[in-house]
C-alpha cells in the first residue's frame, strides 16, 4: 500500500483523510510486510481510496505483486496521472 501510496504522491495524512483510516492506522499497516494482517475494513477502506485515485493492484501476494496507474486517477496537487488538471 506504501507503494501505491507514492505512486500518487499522497501523504499518510491525506491517504488517512480520504480513506476514513487513522494516520497511526496507515502508519502500522505500511510497516508490515507481505499482506496486512489488520481489521479488514480498514485495509478495504484503504485500498478503495487508492482505487479510487488510479490505482490498480495486480498480482497475487504470493506472486508477483505490484500495482499499476490507470489513467486519469488523480494525484497530489490537482493533476491527473495523465498530466491534466482536475479540481480538489
């Protein structure tokens, strides 16, 4: 999710605003490796944002597992991946 995180240039404050998690939250799933082993809605509250922003989740824990930008999710700063404005 860290990853997913930077790819759109977010801070754990605004990935915490968006997603509804806590910072202190964020902060503890980041440091884990490998699948986060937390309350489940939380980590789906979490991905949902970043979905929400551009990101994809592709691979499989156990194999290969990344994330990809889609085109048109936003990013910090107003700017879409694909370098247009947006508002907010």
């Amino acid at each position: 999710m860290r990853s997913a995180r930077h790819a759109l240039r977010w801070t754990v404050a605004e990935l915490a605003r968006k997603s509804g998690v806590s910072i202190s939250t964020i902060k503890r799933i980041e440091a884990e490796t490998g699948v986060p082993n937390s309350y489940r809605p939380n980590v789906a509250a979490i991905g949902a944002a970043l979905e929400a922003a551009g990101i994809e989740f592709i691979g499989s824990p156990e194999d290969g597992p990344g994330i990809r930008i889609r085109s048109g999710g936003t990013r910090l700063g107003g700017t879409s991946a694909s370098g247009d404005e947006t508002a907010g």
